[in-house]
C-alpha cells in the first residue's frame, strides 16, 4: 500500500511532511505500521481520537 502524502509548501527539509489520515486509513478504522520489524496498530477511537499501540 502506497499512501500519497501533501506536497510540501517550504523547501526547508526540517519540515515533517503531512498525511491525511484518509488517505492513510481509506474507510477502515486500524492500520499496521511496521517499523524495524516490530508492528505497530494506529487506530481511529469511537470518539475519534488515533491511537497507537504496539
């Protein structure tokens, strides 16, 4: 899964580039991260607020 992310607005490489959650989610309500082998769970709460747990 490739997820498009914002063009950034400053050249400045200091700047974190942006993700819109829709895009990273696409109507579900949990994604994988996998980060050094190890997996990660981002989730949309009831009250939608992201959590993420290992």
């Amino acid at each position: 899964m490739t997820v498009e992310a914002e063009p950034r607005e400053s050249s400045d490489p200091e700047t974190p580039r942006r993700v819109q959650s829709t895009a990273l989610f696409r109507g579900e309500r949990e994604v994988v991260i996998v980060h050094r082998g190890q997996e990660y769970r981002l989730r949309i709460t009831r009250m939608e607020k992201l959590i993420l747990t290992k």
